[in-house]
C-alpha cells in the first residue's frame, strides 16, 4: 500500500489473514506480545511507576531547598545529579512515554486498522525504551549524568539517551504509519478523528526532532569516550543536549493530548464538534510552531531572547489556547455529561497552555529569568518544565478514564477519579506556581544552597507539598486503575455514547475487530450508524 494522503473511498478492505498465530499466555505473553493494546497499556503502565519515583526525586530536592543555608541531607554533586534526574526521567520516562502509549494503544482503533503498522517494531521501542532508562537510571546513581564525576557512567549516559531516544522515535514511526497507510475505507485524513490526528503530529515533529539529539549523542558518545577534544568533557555535555529539555521541545511531547482533550469534551458534549476544521488546523499550528521554536535553540541557544523566537513560541501557546477554548466551548453550548475524563483534561489543558505562555516569557531579557552560562537559569524555567509536562500527565490520566473501559473493558468509579483530578490540578499548581514566583525573585532553579531575598521558605515548602501530593494523587489513580480495570462495571461496548469507530467494537475488542468495515463518509462514523 502507498502512503497516500486520501484512500478510495469504496476500496475492499484488506483480506485477513488466514490464520492468527496465538500469542503464550501469562507473563510470556505480556513479554513477547505484538499486541498493540497491550504494549501501549505496558507504556503507560511503567510511565506511572517512573512517575511516582521522579516525583518522590523532586520532592526530595523541594524539601532541601526550604532551608538552603541549614543543613543539608544531599552533598552537592548529588544535587545536580538529582536535578538532572528529575528532567530527563519526567520528560522522556513519563509525559512522552505516557502520550505515546495511548497513541499506540488508541490510534489503531480510531482509524480502523486490524493492527498498529510494524507491530513487532513497536514492541521492540516498548523494551528497547524500558532498558534505556533503567540504564539511564543505573547511569545517574553512579554520578554519570551531565556534569558527572565518573568518566565511565558519563558513556553509560549517553548510550542509554540513545537508546531511550531512538526507542521512542521508532514508537512515533509506528504510530505515524498507522495513520498513513491503515485507515478505513472513506476515512480521509480530514476525517480522521482528532487523538489521531494529533497522534500523527505529535509523531511527526517528533520523527524531525528527537533524531537529531539521537545523532548529536552518538557524536558526543564518540568525542568523549575517545577525544574530548570537540565537546568538551562531563562538564559540557548538558550544554550541547539540553534543548531537548527546553520549553517548546517539551510541547512536542505534549501535541498528542490535544487531540484527546478534542474527542473527550467532543463525545461529552453528546453532538457534532462544529468547528472540527479549527481544531485540526490549531493542532497543527501548535505542533509546528513549537518544532520551529525547539530548532532554533537546538543550532542557535542564543536566540532564546530573540523576538521571533518569543513570538513563534507565544503562537504555540495561543494554538493550545486556541483548542482548549473551542472544546470547553463546545461543552458549554450544549448539555454535556461531565464525566472524569473531562475534568482531567480540561484541567491538565490549562496547565499545558500556563506552562507554555510563561515559557514564551523566559527569552524576554527584562526579566532577566535566563542566566548567562548553561544551568544557571532562575525557578522560572522549573516551573514552565513542571507544568507542561505534570499537565501532560494530568491529561495521560484523564485519557485513561475516557479509553480504559474499551481497553480493559470496564470503567473507573468517576466520583473517586473526579476527586484525584481536582486534587493533581491543586497539587501541579503548588508544585509549579511557587517556582515562578521564585524565579523572579532571582531563586537559581537548580541548586538547593542559595541567599536570596524573598519569601523563598514559604515558596519551596509549598512546591515540596506540591511534588508529596502529585505523588499520592499517582498512586492513587494507579490503584483505581487496578481495581477499576480488574473488577469494576463492566463497561458495554460503547459507554460514553460515542461518534468514533473504537466504540463500534466489543469491549476489549478482539483481534481481526476491523476486518469487515463500512465506508466511512464522515469524521464522526459511528454518530452516522446512530442517526440513520
């Protein structure tokens, strides 16, 4: 089949193959499996044990910063390491991760497709993404991070960020293909529904991006083990690799939950998303915009102050704007059933678009929010870092009330999940507010010792309560899922009345679901098949 942008609109579907080879059973099963459902339930399933662990980190880090002139409990190489923990795990252990495992599980279904194209590829990014960051880990516990003092675990680092990297690239590259070349017969990519479509730009940017830090640490794999003489040594490694850790390269991540913010509120809103053309073209605004934005500081880091840059990366923030109004919009408008996923989308939007707005203020030079020398930004830029990409995990998590039901088959209480939703908005706000506040109080953001005028007690005890609560709001959600999943009601093949082809299948949806499909004539299928 060609990659082609439209497919016939009265083509045959494919043929299913003949036989289905059975995958083992039990815990060989859940190892080896092809199963785009299950690996994309894996993906999310480790997301949430990384994420408890970092912010367990940050909240660690949070406590030795509410008395920086006391005694502290972690020596100062340690501190760094940590911080460097944090970052890099939060980024590309958990949001990234978490995104990309509900596009791996969900787009299939939503364009479908029999399977996830390269099914045993996206397996293989599953494990292959696993390992990389339990080296990563292995890596920083033995002081190789960036500015490390071990040589050794400095190379261990790099090859582990590889790995990582290219692991989640090739994820993207399955998900993307999908898209492309395995959709249904009618199903044009203006018909596409909307987690989908932001599932291909978010794997799309992603596909331009993440390979060039992927070739960068194969460089810098090279010069250090070997040369030292391009790079520099430990000291200058996070120079050449953190863009991959700034603002708009941390909107990247965070494209695919634009479209899952667009189809929750669109299925609750019980009716047609009028303005479905919008939100496609701000969707692609926010993805491009952003990419533009993180290229330019990946060649030129000096730009960050420049106008374009600010005006590119503040185009970015008012797409995201630009969607979250038109989906409340469209829950306004009409009688919509307020169901948890809504609640956490809606809410983890506004954090997205809160991080991305201040991130657009870091470059502006009178606020003197970005240090001269690398590491040596204020506060601000933490909590830009912990509000894109906390709420990207708050809009994870309400993806997982809306979509579990079809992937496990049952749902997730919705008083319990409402409540943990309202409580991870309060505690992303305490962890982050209090950071760019701090920021401009002129608080270094990576150090726990420091003399600075202000209130900065109050502010760092709040965003250590910020990081405990985040953490227990995690857990929680992650033993409702368990419970929920396992023994909760069951949830009927289509238990939120929805307009997508997922919610035309049984609950979980057997393999070969999609072998006999209608043409698809609208963006919203199964919202014809109910009005007809």
């Amino acid at each position: 089949m060609t990659m082609t942008e439209t497919r016939p609109e009265h083509a045959a579907p494919a043929a299913a193959p003949a036989t289905t080879r059975p995958e083992p059973s039990g815990l060989a099963g859940w190892i080896m499996t092809g199963d785009y459902r299950r690996v994309g339930r894996l993906y999310v399933g480790f997301s949430l044990v990384f994420a408890v662990a970092l912010l367990a980190v940050g909240a660690v880090l949070g406590f030795e910063k509410i008395d920086s002139s006391g005694t502290q409990l972690i020596d100062g190489d340690a501190v760094g390491q940590l911080f460097s923990l944090y970052r890099w795990g939060l980024a590309l252990g958990v949001a990234a991760p978490l995104l990309l495992g509900l596009a791996v599980a969900i787009v299939p279904m939503q364009v479908g497709a029999r399977s996830i194209a390269f099914p045993r590829a996206a397996a293989l990014s599953l494990w292959a993404w696993v390992l990389g960051v339990g080296v990563m880990v292995g890596a920083f516990a033995d002081n190789g991070g960036p500015g490390g003092g071990n040589s050794e675990a400095v190379d261990l680092f790099i090859a582990a960020l590889v790995l990582v990297v290219a692991a989640l690239c090739v994820g993207a590259l399955c998900v993307a293909t999908t898209v492309l070349t395995l959709r249904a017969p009618g199903m044009t990519l203006q018909r596409i529904p909307m987690a989908a479509w932001s599932g291909f730009a978010g794997s799309a940017v992603v596909l331009v991006s993440l390979p060039v830090l992927v070739g960068l640490s194969i460089l810098l794999y090279a010069d250090h083990r070997y040369g030292r003489v391009l790079f520099g040594g430990n000291l200058q490694l996070g120079e050449w690799i953190d863009w991959a850790l700034n603002p708009t390269q941390l909107y990247l991540y965070a494209v695919p939950a634009l479209g899952m913010l667009a189809d929750v509120t669109t299925t609750a809103s019980r009716s047609r998303q009028p303005l479905r053309g919008v939100l496609t073209g701000f969707v692609g605004i926010a993805a491009i915009f952003a990419f533009g934005a993180s290229m330019q500081l990946a060649f030129s880091p000096e730009l960050r102050g420049d106008f374009f840059y600010i005006a590119v990366t503040l185009g970015s923030a008012l797409a995201v704007l630009a969607v979250l109004v038109v989906s409340v919009g469209s829950l306004a408008a009409r009688k919509p059933r307020i169901t948890a996923a809504t609640v956490f989308v809606v809410l983890g939007s506004f954090m997205l678009f809160v991080g991305q707005a201040a991130g657009a203020m870091t470059g502006y030079e009178r606020l003197e929010l970005v240090g001269p020398t690398y590491g040596s930004d204020t506060a601000w830029s933490l909590g830009v870092f912990n509000y894109v990409l906390l709420g990207a995990v708050l809009l994870g998590m309400g993806a997982l009330c809306h979509w579990g039901p079809k992937l496990w088959g049952r749902r997730l209480p919705e008083g319990a999940a409402i409540g943990l939703a309202v409580i991870g908005f309060l505690a992303v706000v305490l962890v982050a507010f209090p950071d760019l506040v701090a920021g401009l109080l002129d608080q270094p953001a990576y150090a726990v010792d420091f003399d600075v005028d202000g209130p900065t007690e109050l502010l760092n005890a709040l965003s250590a309560a910020g990081y405990v609560l985040m953490a227990v709001v995690v857990v929680a959600f992650g033993l409702l899922m368990v419970r929920g999943f396992s023994r909760g009601v069951p949830a009927g093949d289509d238990p939120w009345d929805g307009q997508t082809l997922e919610w035309a299948t049984s609950s979980p949806p057997p393999p070969g679901t999609f072998d006999d499909l209608p043409v698809v004539t609208s963006p919203e299928p199964l919202f014809d098949r109910k009005e007809a």
